[in-house]
C-alpha cells in the first residue's frame, strides 16, 4: 500500500511544471537551517547593543549629563553649553557662533536619536495599526515616513518664516552681504544648529534602516549636507544655508506623505502627492537651487569680494584673500575675533560641494521619472528607490508546509487542488519535534519598531552597520 501511495505522488509530481511541484506526504519542506552562533569581536559587540539599545542609551547620557551639572559644580561652566545656546551678547541681544555650539550639536543628535526610537515604538507603530497597517516591514516604513513628516513639517515651516522675515527674501544677492555675519536671533541659532543635529543623526539612521537601493547616493548626500553645514556655520555663511535647508526641506515634506498614502492603500491620493512631489522637486531643487548656485558665482565677487575682513566689524583689512581655506572655512570654531579671509579657493570649494548635491539630485530625479512613467502606463506610482515592501512570511524550524498547491491564472482558469495522499509508516519513522511555546516564539518574532531587526546571532544586523569582520578576515 505504501508503494501504491509513493508511486501515485511521484507520478502526480513529474506531471505538472516544476514552480507547481510540491511535497508529497512522506516528504518534508527544507528547514531553514539556523546558524551557529559564531565568535564576535569586542566592538561588534559593542555595536549591536548601541543598535539594539538606542532608546535606553540615549536617555541614559541625557541623565549623565543632567546629573553631571547638577551634581559637579566645578563642571557647570562647560557642561552648560549642553543645554543653552552659547555665545549670548548682552549688548545687541544676538548670539554670535563658536566652538562650544558643538555641544549643543551633540546633544541635538542625543535627543533626536532618543525621539525617534521612542515614537516609533510607543506612537507611530500603533498609529499604523489602527491604520490597518499590519505587515511588520511597512508598519516600520509607516512609522519611519511618518517621523520624518512631524520633522520637516516643523523644520520647514520655522526655516521658512526665518527666510520671509530676513532682507535676503526675494533679493539673492543680500545672501553674501554683509561678510562675515556673525550675529543671529536666538531662534535662528537653535534652528540651524537642530538641523545640523538632525543631519548628523541621519548618517547613523540610514545605516541603522534596512539598506534601500540608492544607499550610498543617500549616505554621499547626507555627508556633502554635514560638509556644508559645517563649513557655513564656521564660515558665517548661514544665510545661504537657511535657504538651502527650505528648499530641500520643501522636498522632503511632501515624498514621506506621498508614502504614507500608499501604506495606507490610498492609491489616486498616493499619485496625485506624487505629482506634487515631483513638480516641488523640478522646482525647489533643479529651478531654485540653480539659482542659488548662480547667485554663488556671479554675486559673491561683486558683494564680498576677495580679501580679509575684519571678523568683528566686517571691515575689510587687506585686499589678498591668500590660499588657505580650512582655517578660514573653519573661523568660527578656531580663530574668534582675528581676521577671516576669502579667496578663489574658498569660492570654487563652496560651488563644487553645491554642485556635487546638484549631480546626486539630478540622479535620483531620473529616478522620480521613471516612477512617472508607471504612473501614465497606469500601474502606480511606486518608489524606485526603496528596498522590497512586501514582507516575506519567516518559516519557523518543525513547521510543516500545507500540502495544498493553488493555481491561480490571469485567465481566471478554475483553481487545482491536490489532495494529500496516504501512506502507512512504522513506529520506527515516527519523529517528534518540540513546538516552540507562544512566549518563546514572541520573544522570536520581536523586534525593535524603530527600523531594526535584530537576529539571533546578530550577524544580520552587524554586516548591515558595518561592524562585522568578513570571514576569514585578520
């Protein structure tokens, strides 16, 4: 009878195609074999648990500090600029840059870290739930995506009444006026300062994330970002960067909601924000920005031209700008009071880095387009750029696959079902695995909600941030 059985399965299985073959009774579905736990170094590690702990770290060096100024008052006159802006001139009630504004930047980074892990795993996680989201990989995009809509939104509405309130609103040329610019608002200063945090912070956040496919044009974007932020800070170019940061902000609002729509099903909303994506980005990035390269070129000579400035009244104290360029990029973090130069160096080096972020832009728009193309052929718009949404079903060691094969044509061609057969066994084939039990396989199945998942071995996770050794390395 058994020879009966395994002679009618093997005949059923070399009759149809191979992708509809399936297992008979007495076989069993390939096991995802789970690999050992191998040796890791000291700061792989280190790494996985600064990956795995990211909320509770943060929060644990926030308390640090606090308890440090509180507790050492010796130390508060250099744990204070932690906590405050610095810089503060009674005289003219504006703020002025330096090097102690590094520490603000620092703890920016901190609280922003310590943010994001905690609403996406207490508020934007359930939100995506009760938005009807529940497949693990898009209820963690839902939540990273909605993030960065509370982010830009507030960022670009404050960067934006900065710009609408200063004298270089609708008069590019009034950007380079005025050299160096040393004096700002208060809120000014904590704004560009939170945004330099949040791009800092970006840099670990995209090597935290599961890798989408354009991963080093980002992680080349953020990093030329960070260099121009810091250069214009040092370099009292802030109002040039105030109107940088409100064009790629503009962009950067409206993409997350055009994915937010999508999670949530809502496809004709998802393509009309896609057409308002695609327009604010031809606008913001390739119609604007150029004109902000262009000011860069042609008005600079003409409103501060080559020389050295005298960093506290502007005055202008020699008419050779010499050659060097990162103690001048550099000023406001090194020199203070003593003269700022500019030369050809400095004005080419500053074009270049906005000009390299044109390139990358220009990149990623082919990109957008090719999305837009799907749109007209009306299959939806969808990003190019991302990695799989659809989650892959885990299969768990000791599980057996159901003996039902379905298929299912575009023809609507009546479904084939295959019953399973028969077959008599011995005791002695007989085998028994533990089930795992319901705690164990949620402790398994869980994952930090703000965009890592953590293996067992943590293998996965550390050739994704780059701690791992190859094997057979030194």
């Amino acid at each position: 009878m058994a020879s009966v059985a395994t002679s009618i399965a093997s005949a059923d299985a070399q009759s149809f195609p191979q992708h509809l073959k399936m297992p008979t009774c007495n076989s069993r579905a390939p096991l995802k074999k789970r690999s050992k736990r191998k040796h890791e170094s000291l700061s792989s590690s280190l790494c996985a648990t600064l990956v795995e702990h990211q909320l509770g770290l943060s929060i644990n060096v926030l308390m640090l500090l606090v308890m440090t100024h509180i507790c050492f008052p010796s130390l508060r006159s250099s744990t204070i600029h932690y906590f405050t802006l610095s810089y503060y001139d009674a005289q003219t009630g504006l703020y002025n840059p330096g090097c102690q504004d590094l520490k603000f930047v620092s703890l920016c980074i901190i609280v922003f870290t310590a943010l994001r892990a905690a609403a996406m795993d207490y508020v934007l996680v359930p939100m995506a739930r009760k938005c009807g989201i529940h497949k693990k990989k898009a209820t963690i995009r839902f939540a990273e995506q909605t993030w960065l809509v509370l982010y830009y939104a507030t960022f670009w509405i404050l960067g934006t009444y900065l710009v609408y309130e200063s004298p270089y609103f609708n008069n590019l040329p009034a950007m380079w006026s005025d050299f160096p610019t040393r004096s700002m608002t208060g809120l000014f200063k904590l704004y560009y300062l939170a945004q330099f945090g949040f791009w800092l912070q970006q840099i670990l956040v995209i090597n935290i994330e599961e890798r989408r496919k354009d991963h080093w044009q980002m992680f080349t974007h953020h990093i030329i970002t960070c260099l121009l932020l810091i250069g214009s800070y040092g370099y009292y170019q802030t109002k040039v960067g105030n109107v940088i940061l409100c064009l790629m902000d503009v962009v950067d609002l409206v993409f997350p909601i055009a994915k937010l729509l999508k999670y949530m099903g809502l496809q004709t909303a998802c393509d009309i924000a896609f057409g308002v994506f695609m327009l604010s980005w031809f606008v913001a990035r390739h119609v604007f920005y150029l004109a902000v390269c262009w000011s860069l070129y042609a008005d600079v000579p003409v409103e501060m031209p080559y020389g050295c400035y005298n960093a506290v009244t502007g005055d202008k104290t020699s008419e050779d700008g010499g050659s060097d360029v990162l103690s001048n990029v550099l000023h406001a973090y090194t020199s203070g009071s003593a003269d700022v130069c500019f030369n050809k160096k400095i004005h080419y080096g500053f074009l270049g880095l906005l000009l390299a972020l044109q390139v990358i832009t220009i990149i990623w728009f082919g990109m957008i387009c090719r999305v837009a193309y799907r749109v007209i052929l009306g299959k939806g718009a969808d990003d190019t750029r991302s990695d799989d949404e659809e989650e892959e079903e885990e299969e768990e060691e000791g599980e057996e696959d159901t003996l039902e094969t379905v298929r299912d044509f575009s023809t609507k061609e009546p479904e084939l079902r295959l019953a399973p057969q028969e077959e008599e066994v011995g005791v002695e084939s007989l085998r028994f695995t533990r089930r795992p039990s319901p705690a164990a396989k949620r402790t398994a199945e869980k994952s930090r909600a703000s965009g890592i998942s953590i293996p067992g071995n943590h293998k996965e996770l550390l050739g994704r941030i780059g701690c791992d050794k190859p094997a057979g390395g030194s």
